[in-house]
C-alpha cells in the first residue's frame, strides 16, 4: 500500500470524493431552492477560488513548498462543481430559469 505522511492514498482520495459530494448536494439544494441565488454564489464562488488557485500556483512556481497535491485537487473540484451543478440544473430545466423572466 502507498502511504502519504499520515494517510494512506486512498483515504484522501476518499475524503475528496466525500468532500465533493457534499458540495455537490449543497449547490444542487441552492439551485432548487432559488436559481438567481444559486448563479450568484456559483459565480462568485468561482471567480474567488480561481484567484487563490492562481494564486497558490504562482507561489509554488517560485518557491516549492509542502503544500500537497491534495489542495490542488480540491480547489479544481471547487471550481467545476458549480459549474457543472449549474449546468446539469439548467439542461434538466430545459433554459427556463426564474432569473431570466
């Protein structure tokens, strides 16, 4: 088995994987609770992960640090996942979403 520092590899893929489930659960109740709302924080939330995703990786091209590979995974899974909730919600909804009338 592949050991990490503290936990082997599939534990932190597997708490990735329950992270990102939870955040999937969470943007879908928003975008079936109120579309407008749910785009807004989806946007933000995007735009704000992909500056420090920018950010961190501009710091770890010029100075490496311990920073594990983990991190980097988790901030690119923010970024998609309200991405891809929002477009899942708008195709099963056929376009026809409250903030547009």
């Amino acid at each position: 088995m592949i050991y990490c520092a503290t936990k082997p590899i599939f534990m932190m893929s597997l708490r990735l994987f329950e992270i990102f489930l939870i955040q999937i659960m969470i943007y879908l109740a928003l975008w079936l609770w109120d579309d407008y709302v749910a785009s807004l924080v989806s946007i933000i939330m995007v735009a704000i992960i992909t500056g420090i995703l920018i950010v961190a990786t501009i710091s770890e091209w010029i100075e490496r640090s311990k920073v594990p590979k983990s991190y980097f995974i988790f901030m690119i899974g923010s970024i998609l996942i309200p991405l891809i909730t929002g477009i899942i919600y708008v195709g099963l909804m056929g376009g026809d979403l409250d903030l547009l009338k």
